[in-house]
C-alpha cells in the first residue's frame, strides 16, 4: 500500500485540532471534504483513527500510533524536500533542534553575527522525542537534556538544571514551600511509561484538571506559567544535564562545527556548575 502524504497530514491536522471543523478550516477545505479523506484513510489502513462522538474525536489506540509515526513521516519528508531546494538554489543552511524550555536564541545571534551567509531555522521538539530529529535528517544539531539515546551522537555537555513539581493548584501539597520525592509517593506521575501525553498544553491540562503531577525541569516551568499550576522545588533531586548534540558523521570543519563552538561558549557561561567536557 502507498501511502498518501496527503491524507496523512489532514489526519495530524484533525488529531492536532481535536475538531473537524477547526482542521478543515486551518487547511482551507470544507469539513465534508476533510471527513472523506480520514474515512478513506481508515479504510485503506484498515481500521478506525478516531473515536468519534457528538461532541468531540478522540484518537484510538491505531491512531495514536499514526501520529507519532505522521510527525516523523511528515517532517522527514518536508527535512528532505527542503534540503533538495537549497541544494538548487545553492543556499547554506542548517537547523537547530531545542528541548522545550531551552532557549538557543543568543547563540544563534552570535553565530548569525559571525556568519550572515548561513541561514539558521530552528526545530522545537516534543518533550518526549529529544534525538529523533538528529537521526533522521531534520536537525543538524540539537540542544537537549539528558536522558536520551545518544548511540551514534557526539554530545558535549552545556550546563544543569533542577527539577521542580507542578502540581494543580487544589493539591494539598501546595501548601509547603518545598517538597521531598517521598511527598511524592503514591501520586500519579504523569511521565512517559506512565501516560505519553504529546505536548506540553496537554501534559499541563491533564495535570491542571487534577489527573497527575509532574516532575518538570525550572526552565519549563518558566515557560509555562499559568493561575491553575503550582511549581515548587523537590529537595533532593539530582539535576538534569543539558547538552548540545551532533551526529557522530556530522562535517567537523562545516558551519556545524562553527555552531558548536559558538554556542558552547555562548551558552556555557550562563549555567552555573561544575562540567566535564
């Protein structure tokens, strides 16, 4: 079976909308027209995407696995084609991948300053998928945190950070000014293995509407402040590592290799700590 990219990308459209209506406005067609295509979608992968009601879709257990795969399908291919376009037009780019909450903006002023001939895009990835984008061409070099499966990767660490509990705002334990990971056991952490959720919006909403909590690095918790939430620091946690990260067979002599070095110094000096290269 081929498979149409097409349908593919009105799926992630309606999966990300939560809405036909929403979906078939954002891409431009009518909702009738977007209802066919996910139906003739269904029927040539041969089973249902979406659970569907009066009020509302839901994805099944098929099309959350659809989406995870689309994202990597979709972007890969759109990696691709853009790579196949600058090649025509003879253009010098590279991406940059960064973890939610991290902010690469200052090395990329740096290097910009330094190398104005080199376009610069960046890539913010999901929470839960760190060095995908590094491996199947979308980025060229990532700024992430530990841990991920860095087989294959050459990563230089950049600096640590704490982690903090986000709580809703009723939970009892907001009360205290500061929290140990045994306050925490026995409630629902919503991580991963645990429950995947696939952004950030939804992890906090599912957190806000009382279903878990969550152990979120300080920067994200920056990022990410709203009335319903309520952060405070677990004593005793050990901190996460942050990184920059290359392919292993990346070309060291290139504008990666500049990015590298500029951003190491650009980012380095601002995380407190003690490192090793």
């Amino acid at each position: 079976m081929d498979l149409d990219l097409r349908k593919l990308r009105y799926f992630v459209a309606v999966a990300d909308h939560g809405r036909f209506g929403r979906a078939a406005d954002a891409l431009f067609i009518t909702q009738p027209v977007l209802s066919r295509q996910i139906r003739a979608l269904e029927r040539e992968l041969g089973c249902t995407l979406f659970t569907r009601t009066t009020r509302s879709i839901e994805l099944t257990p098929a099309g959350r696995t659809l989406y995870e795969e689309a994202g990597r399908i979709t972007t890969t291919v759109d990696a691709a084609l853009r790579r196949v376009q600058e090649a025509a037009r003879s253009e010098r780019r590279i991406v940059v991948a960064f973890s939610p909450g991290l902010r690469v903006s200052e090395a990329i002023r740096a290097f910009t300053a330094r190398h104005p001939e080199v376009g610069v895009d960046v890539l913010p990835l999901r929470w839960w998928e760190q060095d995908a984008p590094l491996r199947d061409g979308r980025a060229h070099l990532g700024y992430l945190r530990h841990p991920f499966d860095d087989t294959g990767l050459h990563t230089v660490p950049v600096g640590r950070e704490n982690k903090v509990a986000c709580l809703p705002a009723a939970h009892p334990l907001t009360r205290r000014d500061s929290l140990t990971p045994a306050d925490l056991d026995g409630e629902p952490v919503l991580d991963a293995r645990a429950r995947r959720a696939y952004t950030l919006d939804e992890k906090f909403e599912l957190i806000a509407s009382g279903q878990g909590v969550a152990l979120v690095p300080v920067s994200v918790a920056a990022s990410y402040s709203r009335p319903d939430l309520v952060y405070l620091p677990v004593v005793g946690l050990p901190p996460v590592v942050t990184c920059l990260a290359v392919p292993q067979d990346h070309d060291d002599t290139g504008p990666v290799r500049d990015f590298l070095d500029i951003a190491l110094a650009t980012l380095r000096p601002a995380t407190p700590g003690p490192l090793t290269p």
